[in-house]
C-alpha cells in the first residue's frame, strides 16, 4: 500500500467534464456498453458517462434491467437490514444543508451518556437489529471525540439478551489521523463510512462555510488514511442535489480507482443519499441540483453496473415507494425503522420529530413492516454479520465475490439470520411472509448453497443462534 495522500489531485474537474461533454446519446454505443455492463466486470468513465446519456424508454428499461441481473447475479435476492444509531448531534461545521450545523440555534442539542446509549441499543435489540452504524457530529470538544465514539461502541457491544445483541457495529464520524484510525480500528468496527457530501470543490465551498469540515482535501483523502490504518472495509457517498449529479457520479469513480491503485481496493460500500429538508436550512429545501425521480433511478442503476461488486446502501430518506423501486436496480443495503435523533428509539420518538433530526424521512416504517414487504416482493432479508467476523473483508471479500462464491456465504447466513429473526421477533403476518420467501431462496440454491442452508436453517430451528459460514 502506498502513502496516503495529501490533496485531492485525483479528482480532475477539467477531466471529469471533458468526458461528460464528449458523449452525446447513441444507442449502438449504449447498447454496446450495456452488453459489456452484463459481464459484471465494471465500466469506464467514458462508459459510465454513455449510460448517463440514456433518455428513450426503450434504453431506460435495457440499462434497469441490466442493472437487475448484474445485482441479482452477484447478491441474490438477499437484502442486509441495519438501523443508524445517532449518539450526538453536537457539532462544530457550517454546513449549510444539515440540521446539526453550528449555527442552528434552535436545535436542541444533546450527546447520549453512555447509559442512554445502553437504552438505546437495548431497543434496537429488542426489535430484532443487529446490525448498527453509529453516527455523531463532529464535535470540536476532546470530551466528545474518538474515545467517546470508543467508548459508545464498547457500551453497544456490551448489551446482551436472551434473544439477542448486536453483532457488528459500523460507524459514520469525522475524518482522522492514520493513528486515530488505528485506534479505531481495534475496536471491532466493520466498515468506516464517510461522505464527501459533494467533489466539485467550487460547490463544496459555498455549501461548507465554516468547521474543519471545510477542508476539502482533508475530507476526501480521508478514506486512504483509514486504509493506511488498518480499517480495509469503507463506504464512500454523496449528498445528490448539491450539484451536477452527473459530475458526481464520474468523480466518485475517480476516488473509487484511486483507493484501487493506492489501497488495492475501492470502498466496501456506496450510499446515495437524495438532499431532504433538514430544520433550518433553505439550501435542503431548495436543492441548488434536484435530482428527479427517474435520474434517481438512473444513479442507482448506473452504479450498480459500473462497480458491479460493491454493496449500495440506500436510507429512509426515501420515500417507501422509490425504495422498493431502487431495490431491484442494485441496491443491496437499507435501513429500516430509522430515527436520526440522539436517543429517539428509547423514548418512542415519533420519526416525524423534524425539529429534533437531522434530515426529514422520508420511510416511517418500522423493521417488522419493513421485513414483510420485502419478503412479500420476493427479497430475502439479512442480518448477516459473517464476513466481518470470520475476516472476509477488503480484499479477501473481493477475491471471493469477483469469481461469484461470495453467495455459497452470503446467502446461507441470510437464511439463517433471518430465520432467526422471523422466530424471536417477527409478528404472526411476517413470520409467514418470511418463511414463505426462505422456502422460495432455499428451493432456488444449488449445491453447497443449498446444503449449508438447510443444515444452518435446521440448527435454528432446533434453537441454536448466531449460526455463520
């Protein structure tokens, strides 16, 4: 692994919108590049940029239903359920379209004890989750810093019932020194995840007014620092809407190759979170680069064949609606149940809390619900945590997923978390809908899949828990 660098030179704005102005619609080039999506072996920047350039329906619903095969091909019908935990929304950046910003007097603000996280993980627990990405603002005082977040993921781990406790925490926070990040590390986090919000620097500046926040090449070299420290498992995102989505989509690829060639290996994971209104903010309200419903969809879709290996995370900022829809263009990740308030799941708080939250949801299903309609749309929901504990990650993860035996794991474990879930939480309706869709998955397997699943699913039933391959 080479050094870390320092600046974001890799991200050449010049370049990035000289391809963008070289493709014009052309639908042999699409069909063609849209044939070679198919394989699963990525795409190009110029590539990527050609499918951005797809408008007609016919070639809208060839490049959705490229995406769906090359997602169903490499993840099965398997879908990985977590819920965010925010710890605290004490933060010192300026960052004109969240709630948690600095200069928001009116948000009352809060950083949870280490009993309220206690609570608060005992409820997530008690609805079936276990996996958790803790999230906190980045805080300017030492006495909410790293050993806080420490602390909070020893106190999460901690929590134990008799019918469950959370396997595997991930975590979004502030960017870090390489020995912070070694730190961290030795706390048993799966994947660090950081957002560059926006790549293009002249946008970053107006929206990122004041905090250490504002530090650009800071922020987007963080990725390459946390692998230099040992942490080989990040996610990476945007925030939609702040500007050319387009722009967005060719630079994050150019982050993507350069963790390839100084790392050896891209991010775990890619979130793509569309701006929602945040209390207080007018640029939330008024996204300076909407993004529309179908782009929306052309995003996820265009990612999926691009980075075909690369799990895709998609939140309750989306309405219920557009999230089923993506679900079949490659996302493979969602939150469910989510509150992003500090201490919101302990003490009931309604996810419409806007004043106290850090975005407005757009889901307000809760887990149970959610779990059902997936399984009823022919999902197979997962709280599988066993690459990360079994060492399948960075690397090791992508030597085992690129030749397709990824899913000889991935799928037997997600039949047996998820059984486990349908007989210690699920509700009469969604134990029925999920037994239902486990028989489907499990009728669908050939080989060593299928027969890891039938002998996990029966160590369940006879009432063993954390069954893993």
């Amino acid at each position: 692994m080479k050094p870390p660098l320092q600046t974001g030179s890799f991200i050449d704005e010049a370049a990035i919108q000289q391809v963008l102005d070289s493709v014009r619609p052309d639908p042999v080039a699409i069909r063609e590049v849209l044939a070679k999506a198919r394989q699963a072996q990525g795409l190009d920047a110029r590539e990527m940029a050609m499918l951005m350039t797809v408008s007609e329906p016919e070639h809208l619903e060839e490049l959705f239903a490229s995406a769906r095969q090359v997602k169903e091909d490499i993840y099965g019908r398997r879908l990985v359920l977590f819920a965010p935990l925010y710890v605290s929304n004490l933060c010192s950046n300026e960052c004109a379209y969240c709630a948690f910003r600095a200069g928001n007097k009116s948000l009352q603000r809060k950083a949870l004890s280490q009993e309220e996280v206690r609570a608060e993980v005992q409820a997530l627990v008690d609805q079936g989750h276990k996996r958790l990405l803790i999230v906190a603002g980045e805080s300017s005082g030492k006495q909410h810093g790293l050993h806080y977040i420490m602390d909070c993921i020893a106190t999460a781990y901690s929590v134990k019932t008799d019918r469950g406790e959370i396997r595997r925490i991930n975590v979004n926070l502030a960017p870090l020194e390489v020995e912070e990040f070694r730190q961290l590390k030795t706390s048993g986090i799966g994947t660090f995840q950081l957002f560059q919000e926006t790549y293009h620097r002249d946008t970053y500046r107006r929206v990122h007014l004041a905090g250490p926040k504002s530090d650009y090449d800071w922020r987007v070299t963080a990725m390459h620092r946390a692998m230099a420290g040992g942490i080989d498992d990040v996610g990476i995102g945007v925030l939609f809407g702040l500007h050319d989505w387009r722009f967005e989509l060719l630079a994050m690829l150019a982050h993507i190759r350069s963790l390839e060639e100084h790392c050896g290996v891209g991010p775990h994971t890619i979130s793509v979170p569309r701006m929602e209104p945040a209390h207080g903010s007018d640029v939330s309200i008024g996204p300076p680069a909407p993004v529309s419903d179908l782009d929306f969809k052309k995003i996820v879709a265009i990612l999926r064949l691009t980075v075909p290996y690369t799990g895709m995370i998609m939140s309750t900022r989306e309405s219920a609606e557009m999230r089923d829809q993506t679900l079949a263009l490659g996302i493979s990740q969602i939150s469910a149940g989510s509150r992003t308030n500090p201490g919101a799941y302990k003490s009931g708080g309604d996810s419409e809390t806007f004043e106290a939250a850090q975005f407005q949801l757009g889901d307000h299903r809760e887990l149970d619900e959610v779990i059902r309609e997936v399984a009823g749309m022919g999902y197979l929901p997962s709280f599988c945590t066993a690459c990360y504990r079994l060492g399948r990650t960075g690397q090791d993860f992508m030597d085992l997923a690129r030749p397709g035996e990824i899913k000889d794991h991935c799928n037997p474990n997600a039949v047996a978390t998820f059984l486990e879930y349908l007989q210690d939480y699920a509700s009469p309706e969604t134990r029925q809908a999920g037994e239902a869709a486990i028989a489907r998955e499990v009728a669908g397997m050939e080989g060593v899949a299928r027969q890891r699943s039938e002998s996990m699913a029966a160590r369940v039933r006879r009432g063993e828990h954390d069954v893993i391959c």
